[in-house]
C-alpha cells in the first residue's frame, strides 16, 4: 500500500519500503526519516525564496533545512525545517496493530 509518493507499506510484513527500487527502511511502527540518508545545510538550501532565518526573526534561531533520501536509490523522500537539535520529525505514524486485528 502506498503511504506516501515514494514509500509503500508491506502490510503482511509490516515493514515500509521505497517505492523507486523496493529497498526496506523499517518495521511499520518506526520512524523511516530515521533510516533514510539525510543532508543537512541552512535553510536558504530549500531554494532562493527563502531567506536566511536571521534576516527574518532578528537573530540566529540555528534552523537547519533536513532532507530525507533513500539510502539506496537515492530518491528524495522529504524535507523538514527544524532547529539544529530537534529530534527528526515523526510525521507518518502508522496503527500497526489496528492492521493486525
């Protein structure tokens, strides 16, 4: 089942995979940002509309712009905004065991 553009759920393994070349990232109750390759660079990475932090709130916040990767095929699967020492967002939580009953 896809999950999102790029990763699909296994729903009798309950793992999730990347769905350009099959690589499997986790079980289903796990974080998959967490075992993707991530870059990390300023904010101004995402593109040229975005400015430095700084210019915006008036001093250095230490945001960061995270990009999430398959560590195998190397397909973008997403991006994230966050300070330097946030955790990894946890955006797709899965009720692995609503699938299992």
């Amino acid at each position: 089942m896809q999950i999102q553009k790029y990763l699909d759920l296994d729903e009798d393994a309950l793992t999730i995979s990347c769905r350009q070349c099959g690589e499997t990232l986790c079980d289903a109750e796990e974080n998959y940002k967490e075992y993707s390759a991530m870059r990390t660079g300023p904010v101004t990475d995402a593109g040229p509309a975005f400015e430095p932090p700084e210019k915006l709130l008036g001093e250095d916040p230490h945001l960061e712009f995270r990009q999430f990767f398959c560590p195998s095929c190397g397909v973008l699967f997403d991006h994230e905004f966050a300070r330097e020492d946030d955790p990894i967002l946890h955006d797709i939580e899965l009720d692995v065991d609503g699938m299992t009953t």
